[in-house]
C-alpha cells in the first residue's frame, strides 16, 4: 500500500506492522520517524543495518524472536535497505510477528525493486516514498517558523536562509536552531544577523572547495584543501555538498537542453543562483554533459557509502574521490 509522506499525520501508525520508507531526502524520513514513532516506543527503539543482519542472520532472528525481548512493544529500525535483504524482509513478514514495528529504511529504489513491489502491492504493508524537498517545500518551513516566533522576514533573508542550508530539510532544521537561540528576546532580525549566524568559515569553503572542483580548477581546489584541516566529521558534509551540488547542476543542464541558452536557464532556476555563483555554475555546465553528471551523481552515492562503512579512512576516500574529480576529463 503506497502513501505520501504528507499523509501519514492521517493514518493510524498501529495499524501496520511493517513501513518501507525509501527515498532521498533522509531529513523528512528522520523527521517524521522522530515525531510519529519514536514517541511512542520511547526506550523501546532498536537500530540495525542491512550489511549487520546479512552477516548475522540468525542472531538477527534469534534476537527479536526472544521471550525476554517482548517486554513492551518494540519498534525496530533497519537502515540502508537494498534488495540483497529481500529473502529476510519476506521471512520477517510472514512471521507475523506481534508487538512488533519495523522500519525498513531505504534510500533511492528503482521502480523494478522486489522490496518496492511488496510493500506497494500488498495491503497490509505501508510504503512510504520521500522525495527531495521543493524551494516551495523549504520555504513553507522557514515561513511558518517565523510566524510562530512572530518575526516578520523579507523574501533575500528566506532566500539566504535557504542557501546556506544547501537545500536540505536538517540542514536547514540547524540554521533555524542557531536563529531560535540569537532571537529569544528579540522581534526582529537582520540580513546581517543571519549573515553572521549562518556564514561559518568552514561551510564557505566547502562550498567553495566543491564549486572549483565541478569547475575543474585544481588550483584553487588544491590551496583551499592546504589552507583547511578537514575532519573526518566534516567528510560527510563536503560529500553531500557535491551531492546537492550536482543535482542542481543535472537540473541546470535540463533547463539548459529546453532553451539552449545558459543564461536563461541559470537566471530561471529555482531556488534562486546567487549572483556571486553564476559565473563558476556557468563553467560547470559547460565542463560537465548530461551523460557525465549523471555518473557522477552515481559516483558520489557509492563515495557517501564507502565513506559511512570506513569512518576511520573518511577524508583519505575523500580526497582521492575530489583529484580524481578535479582532474578527470569530462
């Protein structure tokens, strides 16, 4: 059974045992998992991921069928859900479980995914898919966040808030936090409040780190790499910064194959470019066709995946993944 993420506030949870929430945009999934769910299992939440249980089969099944397990209900989270698991999630279904919810947590599934096709062809399955938020969709948030704190804001300061936020729901979530704490006792806020608030060093080089290698300039890709000392914290941020950046490169490259003019395309793109970005995306969808970004997109995936699996080898994966970008011809 298929239903939108939006619709889920209508739906009796309880009533499903068993939720497929597939997707790309992991802030909504979170959100929603956050305020729906956990609520109401509280202390009663387990985590687990497909590689854990594919190794461990039978602790798996030994675990959650346990006596000593069902004290309370449990809720159960299974995260990067692919098809290898399928043989399992059938098992676990037919099972029919009791005192039992589990989350199967998948990123992006193609529409011929066996996982898919179950849970949106059977009744008793709830299927959740979660699409990238919209400028419209992000807007709405920031909007009625200010309207509750009763603070009017102008349309640069929406726009600004949005960008900083590279266009992801928890990322934004965070920049609305930082301004939550600086107007507590204040009725207004600046464009330059928000400049201050927003504008951490090192998220400006990221940024920039990202623009100048989708531009191919290893010059200034290589001095911004030795003037920072990157973490392996900030691993994931730079690798989903190239992952924002080049959807809205693939979705510039569209524009662009709809009116054959570059100009035109950048200037209507939505969210907004900033001014100060145009000219570098100008060189980038010049540099990169249709059929590259689109690797490359898939290339990212895989380096966000390789990059969670070995934590500790984080910012060597990265850099090998940034000069081999840089410097690769498109």
């Amino acid at each position: 059974m298929i239903s939108k993420s939006f619709e889920l506030g209508k739906i009796d949870l309880i009533k499903f045992n068993y939720y497929l929430f597939y997707g790309e945009n992991s802030g909504l999934k979170n959100e929603i998992i956050d305020e729906k769910f956990k609520v109401k299992f509280k202390e009663n939440t387990f985590y687990y991921e497909e590689n854990e249980i594919l190794k461990e089969e039978k602790k798996f099944f030994d675990q959650i069928l346990s006596k000593s397990f069902f004290e309370k209900e449990k809720l159960i989270l299974i995260s990067r859900v692919t098809d290898k698991i399928f043989k399992i999630v059938e098992e676990i279904i037919e099972r029919k479980i009791k005192d039992l919810l589990i989350i199967f947590i998948a990123e992006k599934l193609e529409k011929k995914s066996k996982i898919r096709t179950l849970f949106e062809k059977d009744k008793n399955l709830m299927c959740v898919p979660f699409y990238l938020d919209t400028y419209q969709s992000l807007s709405y948030l920031v909007n009625d966040y200010f309207k509750k704190i009763k603070i009017n804001i102008s349309q640069e300061i929406l726009n600004l808030i949005i960008e900083r936020s590279n266009y992801d729901r928890q990322n934004l979530k965070n920049e609305l936090n930082k301004i939550q704490s600086f107007t507590k006792n204040r009725q207004k806020i600046t464009m330059e409040d928000v400049i201050k608030l927003t504008n951490l060093a090192e998220n400006n080089n990221i940024s920039e780190l990202v623009d100048f290698c989708l531009a191919k300039n290893e010059k200034k890709t290589l001095r911004i790499l030795n003037e920072n000392n990157f973490s392996s914290e900030d691993s994931i941020l730079i690798i989903r910064t190239f992952q924002n950046k080049a959807k809205r490169l693939m979705n510039i490259r569209t524009l662009i194959n709809k009116n054959n003019s570059i100009e035109n395309a950048i200037s209507s793109f939505r969210p907004p470019i900033f001014w100060k970005d145009k000219d570098i995306v100008k060189i980038q969808t010049k540099i990169w066709s249709d059929n590259n970004i689109q690797k490359l997109i898939n290339t990212i995936n895989d380096v966000e995946l390789l990059i969670k699996k070995n934590y500790e080898n984080s910012i060597k994966i990265l850099l090998n993944f940034i000069f081999t970008i840089c410097k690769a011809d498109q």
